[in-house]
C-alpha cells in the first residue's frame, strides 16, 4: 500500500475511472464554472487533472445549488458526488454532484482566459502555474528530472553533491556572482559542478551533480537564465567518443520517457509529437571545422558591427564561436540533435584537453537540438596533463592556489576523463515547445527579475 493510498480521505482526479458508479470525495480549484438553467458545470482541478463536476438542480438541495451559483474562479472546493463514465470527456469521466463545500474564496482573481502580457503573467508566476498550459510543461519538467536521476542511478553512477559556495571560477570570470564569506573573503556561486565531479570520479569511476547553478549573464534571449538547473556526469576512462555516446543515450533516454508517460501534456501543450519520436540514436555529428563549411556554403552570414554603427554580412571565419542564428540553420537540415565537436580551444573552457591530432581544437563537444532549441548539452574530454592544465590557469589568469585541490587530481595517478553539462531548462524548453525558457522553470531569475 502506498504513503498516499493509506493516508489520503478524498480522491485525486487521475483515479477517478477506477471508481465509475461509487460516491466519491474531491477536493480542488474551480477552474471554470458555466449555468444553463437548471444546471451548473464546474471544472475541478485538483493538480492531478481536471474534471467537469454537473450539479442538476433537482439532485440536490436549494441551498447547496445557490452555493455553487456563488463560486468564483480558483475558489477552493470540497465536492462530493457519483462517477459517471464520460466518453465525450477528455478524462473520461464526469461527477454527478451530491454535495459541494467552500473551503477558501477566491475574488477578483488576476488571470482570466483573455489575452495577458508577458510581463502581467511573469508578475503573476506564482498564479499563473495554475494554468493548464504551464501545469502541464511543469509536469513534463518532474518527469524529465525522475528520467535523467532513473539514467544515471540505473548505469552505475553515484551522485554526488558539489557545494554552491566556490573559491574561483570555473566558466569564466565575467559572469560570476560573488559574496562575502565571513572572514574569509570572498566566493562565487557556482557556475558548474564539474570540477567537484572531476575529484568524485576519481573515488567513485562514474558519478553526476545535479543542482543549481549560476551565471551572471545580462543575456535576454529566449535560452538564457541567471539560476538554472544542470546535471553533470563525470567518467573516469572516457574519452571524448564515449562522451559523446552517453549524451546521445542520455537524451534518447529522456524524450522516450516523456512521450510514455506525459503524451496528454504533449497533447495538450500540441507538441509535434512525430518529431519527438524521431529522437533516437545514432544522433548526427559534424565536426566544428565541417560546420563551418556547411555555413559559408548555404550562405549563412555573420553579422558584424562597425565602428561606425553599420552592420557587414561576412562568411562565418573558422576560430569564432557559434551563436544561435549558427546553431538554428546548422539544425534546420536536421528532424533530431547533432553533435558538433572538436571547437577551436580558444572558446572553450580552459580544462578541456587539447586535440593531439590538431592542437588548436579542442576535444570539446556541443549537443544541439532541432526545433530552434540550440545546445541542450556542452562537454569535453578533460585535460589530465598536471602541466597543461597549469600552463592554461595561468594564460586565464586565474588564481592558482584556488585550484591546488584541483591539480591534485593530476598528481595523484591521473587517467584520460571526460564528462559533460545538460541543461536542465534547455531541455524542458525543447521537449515541451515553450517559446521561452522563462516558462520551464517555475521562479525563473533573470537579469531584471528576481520576483516573485
């Protein structure tokens, strides 16, 4: 018996065909209520679906009829009635009503079914997660989680937490938040938890974080947070090809997950389906040097502003980094994600190691995914020499004494590793059709928003 069978005393919607002619209890939010004359339609949400509730003016008492007449959208509700099978039901099932209970009002509340702006609805985020629209990709985002942990925990890896607080930077230093911390000066919010993950692996063979991390960032495109959620593996004995395979089973992992168990929120949310379940491995892969190619021979320009405030269409030049007009047209010859590998080390991080076969590329790979989503998933094969790693600390800049403990994992029997970052928005975003990242995560933080 389950924690919730055993110590609830009312129904979920969810169970409800189970239960087809017997009394039952519900307990919800008013999401709609029409009258047509004798009778009243209640649309019940409880979180777990919703249910059309048909009070008959003849089934039930005066008083408890002109009750229901009062009640208001998101008005909480104690409802007792008769399961009826519905086929004409998006659930299946209707609720002859027997009784019904105000147990909170609700007046005047802000989201109506008109249009709203996107500024009204983010400062309304903690109501506008009642709608169905962002009740559904908040479910999909739970399922895309239990479906990432169940990967993992099922391959052998151990999760690992890595601390929120760090002494340095492990991105880059223009896009940290820092604070003091107590007397010992000050620290930064993570950025990553890769480079705990790297000492983890080397106790544990295959581990992963997953938690928040940060950027200071003042991006406002349609992929950018400053607080979002990232899953990390880190694999002792990987090189950049086995990289590249778990993140291609990771990913198919997760979206045939959803598509069997969240196809109503997809549905509701009129996701493309068909293209979701196109999303199975072998993925495609190009290099970084064929992306280019591809580019400049479909015409593909990079835009480039002048001293003098006018904008000059180039061929993309070998060495720069992508952005997301690159990544869009990249995947528009593509129906599931690429992987585009082997960067030039000058825009990359300055832990991946360097190609021995090209020295100016890095064994770094990026995921990027169709449907205009860009890269779900960035990762490398990490440098284990102790003194290239130093040499590159310096050239960053970076203090070296913030990473003794780091470079320890290269003196104390170094192996080849790799591993890589997904993040957790991005995916949600993609899976979900959400026109913008804000929606996939329930308090998003951005540059100009820190409520609610």
């Amino acid at each position: 018996m389950s924690v919730q069978s055993r110590y609830k005393s009312f129904h979920y919607i969810q169970d409800l065909s189970k239960f087809i002619g017997q009394e039952v209890e519900l307990r919800g939010w008013v999401y709609d209520r029409t009258k047509k004359g004798k009778l009243q339609f209640i649309q019940l949400r409880d979180g777990t679906g919703i249910v059309q509730c048909v009070l008959f003016k003849g089934a039930v008492t005066e008083e408890i009829f002109e009750r229901a007449s009062e009640i208001s959208q998101e008005t909480s509700v104690k409802i007792k009635g008769t399961v009826r099978q519905e086929e004409r039901s998006p659930s299946g099932v209707e609720l002859d009503v027997v009784d019904i209970t105000i147990i909170g009002h609700s007046q005047d509340y802000p989201i109506t079914p008109k249009e709203h702006g996107d500024e009204f609805l983010m400062e309304n985020r903690h109501l506008w997660l009642r709608s169905t629209r962002q009740h559904a990709i908040m479910r999909v985002r739970a399922r895309i989680v239990k479906a990432i942990r169940d990967f993992f925990d099922s391959n052998g890896f151990i999760l690992q937490d890595s601390p929120i607080f760090t002494p340095a930077a492990g991105e880059g230093t223009s896009t940290l938040f820092s604070t003091k911390y107590f007397e010992l000066g000050e620290v930064y919010l993570a950025q990553t938890g890769q480079l705990y993950a790297e000492a983890t692996a080397m106790a544990h063979g295959k581990v992963y974080t997953f938690g928040p991390t940060f950027r200071a960032e003042k991006s406002k495109t349609r992929r950018h947070l400053t607080e979002f959620w990232m899953v990390e593996p880190e694999m002792a004995f990987f090189d950049l090809e086995d990289d590249m395979d778990l993140a291609e089973d990771l990913v198919e992992y997760i979206v045939q997950s959803v598509l069997e168990d969240c196809r109503p929120e997809l549905v509701l949310l009129e996701r493309d389906i068909e293209k979701l379940e196109k999303v199975k491995r072998p993925f495609h892969r190009m290099s970084y040097t064929e992306a280019v190619k591809w580019l400049n021979e479909n015409d593909v320009k990079l835009i480039k502003k002048n001293a003098d405030g006018t904008e000059s269409h180039i061929d993309f030049p070998w060495g720069e980094d992508f952005g997301a007009p690159q990544e869009e047209a990249l995947m528009r010859q593509f129906d599931k994600p690429c992987i585009v590998h082997r960067y030039p080390a000058e825009v990359k991080a300055f832990y991946m190691k360097r190609d021995p076969e090209n020295p100016l590329c890095a064994l770094a790979m990026d995921m990027l995914a169709p449907d205009d989503a860009g890269e779900i998933i960035g990762g490398s094969q990490r440098e284990d020499d102790m003194e290239a790693l130093e040499h590159r600390i310096n050239e960053e800049g970076l203090p070296m004494e913030a990473f003794d403990w780091y470079l320890d994992i290269r003196k104390y029997g170094s192996v080849p590793h790799a591993g890589f970052g997904m993040g957790l928005e991005r995916v949600v975003k993609w899976i979900t059709g959400a026109k913008h990242i804000r929606e996939a995560i329930p308090f998003p933080r951005t540059p100009y928003r820190v409520v609610p």
